[in-house]
C-alpha cells in the first residue's frame, strides 16, 4: 500500500501542506486511504443503536461521564468517572472507545491502519491512522454521543496504590468534553469552565479526579517514576496561513490528570493480560546507555548519581532541580529525555520465566498502550485481547504474530517522530529565514552521526551546529548565530559563538 510516485517535481515544495505529505511519504506513511477503506467506511452504518445493551454491556450512561483534551481534538479516546468509595478508596472508571466494534482485525480499515500503525500530527497537516468518519465520529467519545467502551475499573487506596483491577464493555455518554487550557486555569485557582455552570456537579467530579491524580502521580514518585517537564512546540500562523510564531505548550494540572490516569490504566491492563497468560504487547524503555552523561550532567548542579543507573536516584534529582530552579526545569527535562532514549515495543509471553524489561522512566515492569485506539495501532489491538478474554475466546493473535505488528509499531513510531521532527525543522525554517545573522540563546539537544542541533529559547526551533560544535554535549548551553536556512529542505544552522 503506497502511494504513487509524482513524476513531475524532485525538488521539494515549500507549501507546508504539500510538504508535509512529501515528507510523510518520503518516510513510510500512507497519505490517503484507498477505495476499499472508504467504500468499507461509507458502509457503515451512522444510526445511533438506541436499543438495551445486550447483557453483557452495561449500561453507564448515567455516570457524569467527560473527557479532558485539547479544544480543537475531535478523535477522543477515553472519558472518565470517579466515585468515592468507604476507607478513602476511589474508584476510577476509563471508558475508552471500543474501535473494534467498527474496526474488525483483517478488514481494509484494519490492514490500512496496521500500515501506518500511527496517526501522524505534523503541525500543519494530520494523517489520521482511522478515517476521520471513524476517528471523529463513530468511533469517537464525543460530546452527547451514546458510544460503545472497554472500560478499565481500578479501585484506588488513599495513597494511592491499586487495589483492585476489572475491565469490562459498556454504553456511556460523554457529558463534557472539557479543554485542557480552561481545567488546568481552575485548577491553579482561575476561573471555572462553562461547563461547569451548565452541568450540576461536573466541578467536584474533576476536583475529585485531580485529587486522585494526585495520589498516583505521589505514588509512581516513590518508586521511582520520573517526572519530567515537557513542552510541545505548535506552528501559530495567520489567517492567510503564514507561519507567525512558534507557541509553547506546557504541561498543567489538567494534561497531569490525563498523563496519570492513562499510565494507571496501561499498567492495570498489562497486569490484566499477564495474569491471564494472555500473550500482549508492551511499552518498553530501556536502562539508558548514556547514564554516564546523565551523571555528568547532575554533576554541574553540584548534584551525584549513582555510576550504576537507577530510575530512583534520577527521580530523586529531578524532584530536587524542579524545587530548586523550576524555571529552567524544562530544558533539564529535555536534556533527560534526549539521554534516556526512545521507547519501543515488544512482546509480553506470560508462560516464560524472565518477561520483557520494563519502563525506565515510569519504573514499572509492565507497561502498555491501551488507552488510544484511535491513534495507535498498538492500542487496539490491546483491547481486541482484553475483549477476547472477556468473552471467554481464543486470543485473537499468536505470539508471533505480536511479534511483527510489535516490530512495525517501533519501525513507524520512529518514522513518525522523523516526520515531526523534520516539520518542526520546515518550519523554524520559514519563520528564521529572515533572521540569518542574529544571534540566540540555545540548548545542545542532540550529538549523534548526523552531528550537533541545539534548540533555541525563542522561538523553540530546532537546527544544527554546524561551526563550533565540537565538544558540546546534550544538556550544554550555548549562544548561536543563525548563519543559514532552506525552507524546502528544513535546514536550520547555526554556528556556535
């Protein structure tokens, strides 16, 4: 499944659209969906099923069900639900989009997914891994939408430990798709959402959802989870499309409340799978082969870290710099991340005495994808093994057969992050490239084969040291002068003053 060759141009265009999709295809990526998908997407029936649930659904739709996420996202995966419970327990429902309802293993829906594995967000053009009549609509959480979910049920002591663990398919109702920007406002003491005015008891159900977040952020600290400051760089442009800025988006109390849930919930059905003996795919991060650096970089802070690595004593230091200086908390989190390395999946065979290593960062053993089956393959074929086990069936794949789709989800993540990373470059470079000659304030992000690329303060745009990088390491900061730039290409260097 690829797409066809265009003959008419090698030289790369300089529409951020266009360019997107060169650099999307250049990399792995489907671009367009074939006539199959979409004869297969337009066979589907759009009637809301306003039947009973079949008795082994269960029917939630009265919960005060809603989902926290960016305004402008409509390919919603997961709402919540939380309730108290006696002895300072509090049970957290996730309901998340049962996409394989509408998305059954070997369809072409299915096969064109399993292709690119990811959808792509490049910050001027989206290739969605679903069709958006799937992903933005029926397979969608959206707003007032009875919509079919796997529910994952955890009950939580009060500091936070999970106590108990259950999943099981219902009907729910959304009834509140609220925004990241406004919840995480009130939360730091601004004012309320309008959904909040509109809906009875919607406030206190968040504030009970970020005080259970809370617990288990506190919870993952003390065994040594990382907490990481990371920032997310957005293209601004105008009304006529033209790249004005870069705006930065930091994490808040609202985007912690989502990242807590969704890490509580992939390690329940982990350990759901694994108890079962369910063969299943996991999120790996390995012990960094850079902790050598990692302790170099400690060391500037007048800080030590032990020589052997150890998720703790990292958490540790990071807790301390974040107290201690959390201005600059973000660039420190950005060297860390570039120096634990990426993740990559693998596959979980409960019947073998020694699993797969587990997550570094979060420092658990088992750790999965499972709460975005809109946006990652890996993540729907999780839930058609939680469904199967549910119902009592033969496990939908071999362990094989994990095996490949395993290895394609790391080989097109990784593709995807070079697709990002090189639009991010597409357009620093047409907002830099009358800048040429100016200098900037810098961190040294990357040193590997390729060279040396620093990322500037403002704009958060992304280059390469191409005079002066020698000697520089990730975590350095350093002043730069913008010496060159091609749009087309995505080139941004920069020469070390």
């Amino acid at each position: 499944m690829t797409n066809p060759p265009n003959p008419a141009s090698s030289r790369p265009s300089t529409d951020l659209r266009a360019r997107a999709r060169e650099i999307a295809t250049e990399n792995g990526f489907v671009t367009d969906f074939s006539p199959e998908v979409e004869a297969e997407v337009a066979a589907l029936s759009k009637a809301i099923d306003t039947a009973p649930p079949a008795d082994e659904v269960r029917d939630l739709r009265s919960m005060l069900w809603s989902s926290i996420d960016n305004r402008e996202s409509r390919d919603l995966d997961q709402a919540e639900f939380c309730e108290s419970l006696d002895g300072g327990r509090t049970r957290l429902r996730l309901g998340i989009a049962d996409v394989d309802r509408d998305v059954p293993k070997g369809s072409p829906i299915d096969l064109r997914a399993a292709a690119n594995t990811t959808s792509l967000y490049t910050g001027v053009e989206t290739f969605p891994m679903l069709p958006e009549a799937l992903s933005t609509d029926l397979t969608s959480l959206l707003e007032a939408a009875e919509r079919p979910v796997v529910v994952v049920d955890l009950v939580i002591d009060d500091v936070g430990d999970v106590k108990e663990v259950g999943a099981y398919r219902a009907v729910i109702v959304n009834h509140a798709k609220l925004a990241y920007e406004a919840v995480g406002m009130w939360l730091a003491g601004g004012a309320a959402p309008e959904e909040f005015r509109a809906i009875t008891g919607l406030d206190s159900q968040v504030r009970l959802q970020d005080d259970l977040a809370r617990r288990l952020r506190a919870r993952r600290q003390e065994h040594g989870a990382l907490d990481l400051e990371t920032i997310e760089a957005q293209p601004v442009t105008s009304a006529t499309g033209e790249v004005v800025d870069i705006a930065v988006i930091r994490k808040n109390r609202a985007r912690d409340l989502i990242e807590d849930f969704m890490i509580a919930a992939n390690v329940a059905v982990a350990k759901f799978l694994e108890d079962r003996r369910v063969a299943s795919i996991r999120r790996v991060v390995h012990v960094p082969k850079r902790w050598p650096r990692l302790v170099d970089l400690a060391k500037r802070y007048g800080e030590s870290l032990p020589d052997a690595p150890s998720s703790a004593a990292l958490a540790a230091f990071l807790q301390r710099r974040r107290k201690a200086d959390p201005d600059s908390f973000a660039d420190l989190s950005l060297s860390v991340v570039k120096l634990l390395g990426a993740g990559e999946y693998s596959v979980e065979r409960p019947w073998e005495p020694e699993g797969e290593e587990g997550h570094f960062g979060l420092a658990v053993d088992d750790y999965s994808h499972t709460t975005a089956p809109n946006r990652r393959y890996a993540d729907l074929v999780m839930q058609r093994l939680v469904k199967a086990n549910l119902a009592d069936a033969p496990a939908p794949y071999s362990a094989e057969e994990l095996d490949a789709i395993a290895a394609r989800c790391t080989e097109m993540e990784n593709a995807a992050r070079k697709v990002e990373r090189t639009m991010r470059k597409v357009v620093a470079a047409t907002l830099l490239q009358g800048r040429v000659g100016e200098m900037f304030d810098a961190i040294v992000t990357g040193v590997n084969q390729s060279g040396t690329f620093a990322r500037l303060t403002h704009p958060p745009a992304e280059g390469r040291i191409v005079h002066g990088e020698h000697g520089l390491d990730v975590g350095d900061h350093v002043r730069v002068k913008l010496v060159d730039v091609d749009v087309a290409k995505g080139y941004v260097d920069f020469a070390k003053a």
